[in-house]
C-alpha cells in the first residue's frame, strides 16, 4: 500500500505541484509554506523502502518525506521556469560537497554498506531541501509565506502536546516525533524566529502578530511537557535572546508593550511550573547519565582505532557486532541492539572521522556566522529575523553536547531550512528582487508571470 501511495504521488502529485508552482506564484509561496510545516511530521508523513526498523541507527531506509514530495516539485517548477535566475551551486555547496564524498568513500569500507547508503541518501535529500529553499527566497519568494510555514510547524507540535498532556495524559509527551527529547531541538530551531517575526515585522498584521506569539506560547508549553533539562533551559535562553534582540533592533510601543506582557506571563508560567521542574531534577535517573558517558566513550575508542572513521549511520552496527567497543557497557550491559553516542560531536568524528567532524564544524560555523552577519549588517526585516535564525542555530548545537537528535530527519530538514534562509537573506538583493519589492514587477505578477 505505502509503495502505491509513493508511486501515485511522485507520477501524479509531484508533476500536477510543479505545473502549479511554475505558472502561479501563489501556489508557488503556499508550496513553499507547506514544505516547511510538513518537516515536523516525521514518521507520520514518510515512507522508508528497504526499510530497516530494527536497526537502532539515525537512519533505517531509503526515506521519502512530505516534505521532500513538495520539494521536489518546487526544484523543477523554479528550474523549468528561471533556468536564468536560479544559483545553480549556492553558497557552501563546496563543503556540503567534500562533506558527501567522505561520506561515498567511506562507504566502500564500512562493515555495512546499506546502512551507510541510507544516510547517503539523506544527504542528496537535505542538499535538495537546502537548494529549494536558498533558491526560492533569492527568487522573491515573500517572506509571509516563510512565516505561514513555521507557524504551521509550530501548530501542529502545540496542538499533538495538548492532546497528549491532557486528553491521552503522557507524562513526557512526543509530539509528532519518536522521542520527547526531539521536541526541544526541533522546536527551538523556531521559537525565536517566530517571536522575532512577531515583534519586528510591520508587514505582519496584528492578529497574526498575536497568533505568532502564541505559538511560542505553544512551543515553549511542549518543550516544558518533555521535562528536558537543557531543552527548557535552551528555549528559555531563546526567548530571552529573542526579546532583547528585537528591543534592541525595533524599538516601538507594539515591541516594548509586548515585551512586557510576555515577560509576566512567563514568570507566572515558571512559577507555576517550578515544582514539576524541581521535582523532575530532582529524580531524574542516573543511568541516564551512565549511558551517555558509555556510548561517548565507545566513540571514543572507535575513532581512536579509525581516526578515518567506520562509515556514515554505522556506529550502533559497529558497537552491537565488536565487543571490544562496548566492553566497558554498565547501564546498556544487557541491549542486544546497541544504541547512539548521545553526542552529535562524538558520533560524527567516530563515522566520518578527524576529517567528516572539521568539515561539519565548518559547515555550521558558516552557517551561523551567516546568520548572525546578515542580521548585523542588513537593517530589512529579514535581517532582524536572522538573529533568530542564529539563536536557534546556537541552541541545536549546544543540545549536541547531550543527544544525537540532529541527525534526525524532521530536525535535520528544519535545520537546513533555517540555514538556508540564513544563507539567502545574508546576500546582496538580486537586481530581480530589487525591482519586484519596488513594484516593477507588479503589473507582471497580476499574468502570473513573475516569481
């Protein structure tokens, strides 16, 4: 059944998207919105062929997404339509690139070749995504169709959060995703944007204004109902970080008046909160801990013995298959199928080596510098949006010294959107972009021509 549903939609729903997005730019924004809200699905939007459930690695098949379904429509759509306008190899391809070819040459000499594949795999998926969606914002995509997708994304995490806390009575609720501890990564990549563009955006009417702040409300309501530690922590430092940025950028009544209803509804929600959070302090498990530490020091041992790494997604094959790695095992002693060093840091240095761990580092270093630059530098409403971008980018990469969590697929995509965004939003404006937001496009757009 899953196999005709794929079919029917890559020979049908794929071409019939991408016909619409080519001739009718508001089909084109709302593609571009539903590309976004989708990658909070996961599983529940996904197919894996040749899949691999068992298998306790990131990755388990050759996985087709939603998000990836619209994605790919929208490639060919802005392909087939601005063959002349598009950047065909936009800014850090090189290093996504190299990052890949590691990652092919390490597959000819890992112990498991199909489970390396899979994140293979991913990775053209995620290039695809990152390419999309640089390219549709250097197109002129307007930026409320960015916006719809992240408050849509956000809506469906805080809407799964209340069903499970009050109606299905979860103790550490999921939302959407296959751990609690997804919840805050994911959701964090967002929250800021989403305050930032409440606060900062005058285009923004105010009843969407006041919709986007719930929705923080909303996530910041998910992330506490995970009692993740560092997760509450990470989005607490998001929303201080994102007020204090948008009153330093947009100071007005709207921003300050805001801020300070924020504010007391925040410190009445802590107070509230405090004796859950206390208490889940307080008896948190120790194996918890125990298990962390054992799975990094097994990374430790692998890259120490393959300092070129073992191969993308092969860490828990490797662990479960050589004794030697998981010798030292306490907590996890008694796991037929090993698990994932819960450290992202860790575990990318021990599959792609001393070279896969520089060419990540690289990579996120770039994106979050060009995040913070652009909203330096730029004084436009996106330019103040990307300090959100840029928190968000901090926080997932702080919550790697903890979970493995980004090499999940619904943060992973989410994180390549924003740092897409930050890539795009950074540049100079294209001469076409220029002259569609001065209005010489605008008699061209009425016949559906302009992007």
């Amino acid at each position: 059944m899953k196999y005709a549903v794929l079919a029917a939609a890559l020979t049908i729903a794929v071409p019939g998207m991408a016909i619409g997005a080519m001739w009718l730019p508001r089909v084109r924004g709302y593609l571009f919105s539903l590309m976004i809200a989708l990658t909070c699905l996961g599983a529940h939007a996904s197919v894996n062929i040749v899949s691999r459930e068992l298998y306790r690695g990131p990755d388990r098949g050759f996985e087709v997404t939603g998000a990836d379904l619209v994605c790919w429509a929208l490639m060919i759509a802005i392909t087939l339509r601005f063959p002349g306008k598009i950047a065909w190899f936009p800014r850090n391809s090189w290093l996504l690139l190299f990052f890949f070819l590691n990652a092919c040459l390490l597959a000819l000499v890992t112990l498991e070749p199909l489970y390396t594949a899979f994140s293979l795999w991913k990775c053209l998926r995620i290039y695809c995504l990152y390419w999309t969606t640089v390219n549709c914002l250097h197109l002129g995509i307007r930026r409320r169709y960015a916006w719809l997708g992240f408050a849509g994304a956000a809506l469906v995490i805080m809407a799964l959060a209340l069903q499970q806390k009050y109606l299905m009575h979860i103790y550490r609720i999921n939302g959407p995703f296959d751990h609690s501890n997804t919840i805050p990564l994911f959701a964090n990549l967002i929250l800021p944007v989403l305050l930032i563009w409440a606060l900062c955006d005058k285009e923004l009417p105010l009843h969407w204004a006041v919709v986007s702040i719930a929705l923080c409300f909303g996530l910041l309501f998910a992330v506490l109902e995970t009692f993740s530690r560092l997760g509450m922590a990470l989005s607490g430092g998001c929303v201080v970080g994102a007020l204090g940025w948008a009153n330093l950028r947009s100071r007005s009544a709207r921003v300050q008046t805001a801020s300070v209803l924020i504010t007391l509804l925040l410190v009445a929600g802590a107070i509230r909160a405090a004796g859950s959070i206390i208490e889940r302090i307080r008896s948190a498990p120790a194996a918890s801990v125990e298990a962390r530490d054992e799975f990094k020091y097994a990374a430790q041992l692998i890259l120490a013995d393959h300092p070129f790494g073992i191969g993308l997604n092969n860490f828990s094959y490797v662990v479960t298959n050589q004794t030697q790695y998981r010798e030292h095992f306490e907590a996890m002693k008694n796991e037929e199928q090993s698990g994932v060093a819960h450290h992202i840091y860790w575990l990318t240095a021990a599959e792609t080596g001393y070279l896969g761990l520089l060419l990540y580092l690289l990579l996120v270093v770039r994106f979050a510098w060009s995040a913070l630059a652009g909203s330096w530098r730029h004084k436009s409403t996106e330019g103040t949006i990307l300090f959100g971008v840029f928190l968000g980018i901090c926080a997932l990469q702080v919550s790697g010294f903890f979970e493995w969590a980004f090499r999940v697929t619904p943060v992973m995509q989410m994180f390549t959107i924003t740092a897409a965004m930050a890539v795009a939003w950074s540049e100079k404006p294209r001469e076409h972009r220029v002259k569609m937001a001065t209005g010489e496009f605008q008699r061209v757009e009425r016949a559906g021509v302009t992007v």
